[in-house]
C-alpha cells in the first residue's frame, strides 16, 4: 500500500507530526497557507 499523509497548517504541531511520520517511514506532505 501506497498511502501519503497530508497535513494542513506548518505550525509547530504539524511541523513535529511530519518529524514522527518521517522518523516512522511513512510518507506524507505538508500544506501551509502562502501569503
């Protein structure tokens, strides 16, 4: 299976969950709002 996991919002929570996802080997992507 070939799942990415997305996360909205570059803050530092959704920062720190791409760190644990990544550390763990799962593959995901983060959106943050451009200005």
């Amino acid at each position: 299976m070939n799942n990415k996991i997305g996360i909205v919002g570059a803050g530092i929570s959704g920062l720190m969950l791409g760190c644990v996802l990544k550390q763990n080997l799962i593959d995901c992507i983060i959106f943050e709002r451009s200005s």
